[in-house]
C-alpha cells in the first residue's frame, strides 16, 4: 500500500492527499459515516462507467484509524481559479460549464438517491425555516415535476478541475437522479451566493460572476429543452433545502426567496 504524500487540497469533511505517483486518496474525517464513504466510491464508479467526465474511483482504504477513497490523479486548476486569474475568459468558460451540465443531465439513471426525497428532507430539517414556509416549501416540491436525469447536487466553477484532457467534474457525493432544473436551480444559487463576494476588489469578482451566471444559464438552454420559468419555480425550493446546510453567510439571502415566493401562500 502506498504511503501517504502531501496534502493537496483540504475540505470540510475530507482531506486530499497524493497516494502513489499518480493517485491521490480523500481521506474522510473520523466523524464521517463509513456508509456514506461506500456510497460514494459507489457512486463515483458508477458515474465514471456511464461516461461522464468524472474522475475514475478506486478502493475503499482505511489509513491512520480513517476511510480513505482512492482515485486517479488529476492535475489542473479548478475552473473557478481561471475565471478570475482570466476575466477576459468568461463567456467561453460559461460554455463550457453549461455543456457539462447539459451532457450530465443527458445520462439517464435509477442508482443514486431521489432527488425529491433529499429535498424533502433537507426542507424540514431546515433550523432557519420557520415551520409555515417549510410546509409551503414542501407542498410546491410535491407539485413540481419527476425526472431521472443524473444530478450533481454541488456544481459550481470550483467542482470543475480543467486539466490537459479537458474539463473534469469532481466531488459527487451530493449526487442524486432527478429533475435538471432543480440541479440548475441549486448550481444558479451556489454561484449567485457565493462566498468569495467579498474583499476591496468585491465588485469586481461579483461583475465577472453574473456575466458568468448569465452566460452559463443561456447557453444551457440553447442546447438542452427547458422552460425558464420552471427554473423560476424550482428556485425557493432549493433555497429553501439549501438553508439545511447552515452557511450563515447565505442564509438572509436565502431566506428573503423563500419567503418572496412564499410568504402569502396557504401551506394547505
């Protein structure tokens, strides 16, 4: 078994390390359910085999007391650091982030998690939601549509790793099968509300991120079938499942949606 090389990247519930010349092994925190590392290895292969562009999973490992998940090496930076080292480059990155999202929402799938039934349990699991919005919340997911197409749950600029044989999404542990929109929903919020909005050169980084939200959203629905409006509608209800995920730093943003769309609605 290889020994364990440098620390390559750091998260809140695993670490990265290299394992080998051309590996690397996620090394989960000692709180991290052992069934959700399988589920992820599980995931990971069968993600792979059904010809996403997504890094190839190996074993399952245990180093130092901790479960390890063995994948193959990928060097390059993540899309997210070359938007804002080359702004000049935004609208052929938001391309491209669309035709990633498109080709992953063209996979059809039964293995991983319902999408509506995580939802539903990020909704009332949700400690920021007062209990009316979430049964409103609740009664607008059951109304929305079904689909199986195979949903990253967590896809963002920085979740693409652009190496010398193009882009690559990593980190699916939040993948599920459901309706595209939702996940477009849910990669529409983590953009808008991201975290590095911030610093004296804030207004600027919040410039390049809506030219690149409002470039990746239309080319997406040039090239895959979809109504907008139906985006619209799937909004609060990620939102409102996002607020399950405790960023204090999002929560008034999230929360003022929900409550726009909402608030004068009967939960019954």
């Amino acid at each position: 078994m290889p020994s364990l090389g440098k620390r390559i990247a750091t998260g809140r519930t695993a670490e990265v390390f290299a394992w080998g010349d051309d590996q690397v092994i996620k090394l989960f925190r000692d709180w991290f359910p052992d069934d959700a590392v399988e589920s992820e290895a599980q995931i990971a292969r069968a993600v792979h085999a059904a010809g996403m562009a997504a890094p190839w999973a190996g074993e399952v490992v245990e180093v130092n007391g901790r479960k390890g998940l063995v994948y193959e090496r990928l060097d390059g930076d993540s899309m997210m650091t070359i938007l804002f080292a080359r702004p000049w480059m935004v609208s052929l990155l938001a391309q491209q982030f669309a035709e990633l999202h498109a080709a992953m929402h063209r996979i059809h799938t039964m293995q991983p998690p319902d999408q509506r039934q995580r939802l539903a349990q990020k909704i009332q699991t949700a400690g920021a939601l007062p209990d009316p919005l979430k049964a409103r919340a609740l009664k607008a997911l059951e109304a929305m549509p079904a689909d199986t197409c195979l949903c990253h749950g967590d896809f963002h600029p920085g979740n693409v790793l652009m190496t010398r044989n193009g882009p690559i999404v990593i980190d699916w542990i939040d993948v599920t099968r459901g309706h595209p929109l939702a996940d477009l929903a849910r990669s529409q919020l983590l953009i808008q509300n991201a975290r590095f909005h911030v610093g004296p050169l804030g207004w600027l980084v919040r410039g390049i991120t809506r030219k690149f939200l409002k470039a990746y959203l239309a080319h997406y629905f040039r090239i895959m079938p979809g109504d907008p409006a139906l985006l619209e509608r799937w909004l609060p209800i990620v939102a409102a499942a996002r607020l399950n995920e405790n960023i204090i730093q999002e929560e008034a943003a999230l929360l003022a949606l929900v409550k726009e769309h909402f608030s004068g609605e009967s939960p019954s």
